[in-house]
C-alpha cells in the first residue's frame, strides 16, 4: 500500500532552509515561505537561489510563497529556519493557522537574547502542546546541495515521531540519525560557533594547524562543560552535533561564524564584519548569552570569554590570542 506524502511547512529562506526544503521535497509535498517576493518568484520560476545558493539547482517539487497562511494552514509537519533573533516573531504569527498537535522541527542554532533560551524552549513557550525537535548536525549547506554525502542528527523524545520524520529528511546520500538529548544536540550546534570564532581569529592572525587543533579540543571540552550543566548528556558532545559540527564549522571556509573570526583577526571591526555578511553569523549572537549562563552555571569558559571581549571591542584579537595561548598551558585534565 501507498503510504501517504506528508505536507511540510518550511519558514525561512537561507542558505540552510532553501537546502532542506529542496531535500525534503523528495520525500513529501514541501511549501516553504520566504519574506523576500524575488525570491519566492524565483525558487518557483528558476528552481534556484542565487542570493543564498549560487549555481545551486534545486528541486523542481519545490513550492514558495511569501504567504505564511498558504504554506502552514495544512501543513503535517513545520520546519523552522528563521534566524533566532526573529524566531519568536515568526512563530507568533504562525499560530493562528498552525493545526494542533504537529511535530515543529528547528534548524536555528543560537539562542534567544533576553530570554537565553534554546529555540525548542521558544516553541514550547510560543506553540505550547507540539511535538518539538531540532535537525542539526556538521551540515554545510552548498557541500550537500552539490551531492557530497553528508549527515545530521534529528533529536526528538519521541520515538515513534521521530522515526517517522526520518524519513521526511533522509535524502540520497544526506544521512540523518536519530538521538533523544534535544538538549544536548541543539546546544552543541549553539556552542561551537563560538569556538569558530576564535578559531577564526586565530588563523587570521598567521596561527597554524597546531595552534588551530588545541583550540578545537579545548573548546570542545569547554563546551561539553556547559552543555553538561544545562542538562545535556556528555557522550553527545563527542558525536555529529558535538565534535562532527565543531569541525565542520571551525575549519571549513564555507562557515560564517569562522569567516567572521578570520576578519577579526585581521583587524576589522565586527559592526563592518557584520554590516558586509548576507548570512547571519548566530556566534557572533548568541555569544553574551552563552557567558551569563556560564556565570550563572559558574563554568569556566576562558576561550568563549576571549571571544566575547573582542566582540565588544574590550579587547583587540592579538591580546585575546596571547590569553587563549596562555589557556592551552594549564594542566589538560583541568577546566581551562
């Protein structure tokens, strides 16, 4: 027997969001909305992207509208791949047409300022009584669109959902497994860009592979930390989400959050940085939020505090180098 096409709703029209509609569209009837009318137009006449996708094409399946009511009013399941900082927004206005009880997926990794909390936090807060999960996982968006294999991680605690929207998004060779600790696996995707960051500033100001492999593994073990106290499992931070995300996002050329870091360490100043960037950076966001929970957990985050000194401009990115530096010195088996 035929089983039936699940319709999903997917809000936003990034990099991330364009790729996991066009990859889903293979396995379900997918509308996605974007608040950009060319782009709409675009994604439906074209089948591409350009602003966000270039020389991408995408799946002809793919339908867009800049209306919100068309794409989620019958939708089985909503995906959500709105920057954080209008997250909440987005999903106020979603409400009144969203049917009950369907699953909401989110791709954003950041957290909410203000609130500091995680984006499943904000739909249970906003959308109360939806199954909730997050996709995320080492996934740079052009590498997968191109056919390269690829895999991410949808984490939901519901068994029997989550098997079914497997399906939704595995996709040729883009494999996604499936984990329970939401916690853990949205807050590694959270974390790490932050340690991009630094990374970044380090090889802008001529550090080599050595020097970028430490603060790799120090910033793993300082993100676990907090992850940990947040109420993440430890062996999460040890898989794609954890480590597999970390690496992808720390030293590939394709990522925002190490494109930024590289800048700063060349001398510019994040406002210019930012001002020139099509994409959102959620690091350079989420980073005063990550060091009050921090200070509120009374973890010891030395390489995130360095990066939020430099994007405050409290100090320049050669003096925040020589305090990482000095970091990688202590004993391993301590915090620092």
């Amino acid at each position: 027997m035929k089983t039936k096409r699940l319709k999903v709703a997917l809000l936003g029209g990034g990099s991330w969001g364009t790729s996991v509609a066009s990859l889903a569209a293979r396995n379900a009837d997918v509308k996605m909305w974007a608040r950009d009318k060319a782009t709409v137009n675009e994604i439906n006449k074209n089948h591409s992207n350009e602003k966000y996708l270039p020389g991408v094409k995408l799946s002809p399946k793919l339908e867009a509208h800049y209306k919100i009511k068309k794409v989620v009013k019958d939708a089985d399941v909503l995906v959500m791949g709105v920057p954080s900082s209008g997250f909440r927004e987005v999903l106020e206005e979603v409400g009144p047409y969203v049917r009950a009880w369907i699953p909401i997926v989110s791709l954003t990794k950041g957290l909410e300022r203000g609130t500091d909390l995680r984006m499943s936090q904000v739909i249970e807060e906003a959308l109360p009584g939806h199954p909730v999960g997050v996709l995320t996982g080492p996934n740079l968006a052009r590498e997968i669109m191109a056919g390269q294999a690829a895999a991410s991680v949808l984490a939901m605690d519901d068994d029997i959902i989550v098997k079914q929207l497997q399906k939704v998004f595995n996709s040729g060779l883009f494999r996604v497994y499936t984990n329970d600790d939401v916690i853990g696996c949205e807050l590694g995707g959270v974390l790490k860009n932050i340690i991009a960051i630094a990374v970044g500033m380090g090889v802008g100001l001529g550090a080599g592979d050595n020097t970028r492999s430490a603060l790799i593994t120090r910033g793993l073990a300082e993100i676990t930390r907090l992850g940990v106290a947040l109420g993440g499992r430890p062996e999460t931070f040890a898989g794609l989400t954890g480590m597999g995300d970390m690496l992808a996002t720390c030293i590939s050329e394709q990522s925002r959050n190490h494109q930024v870091g590289i800048q700063l360490g060349k001398g510019r100043k994040i406002d210019e940085i930012i001002a020139d960037m099509v994409m959102v950076a959620e690091g350079v966001k989420s980073v005063p939020t990550v060091m009050k929970l921090a200070e509120k957990h009374q973890i010891e985050m030395p390489i995130a505090a360095d990066v939020a000194g430099v994007i405050a401009g409290e100090r320049t990115p050669m003096q925040a180098f020589h305090g990482l530096v000095r970091t990688l010195a202590g004993s391993e088996a301590e915090p620092g």
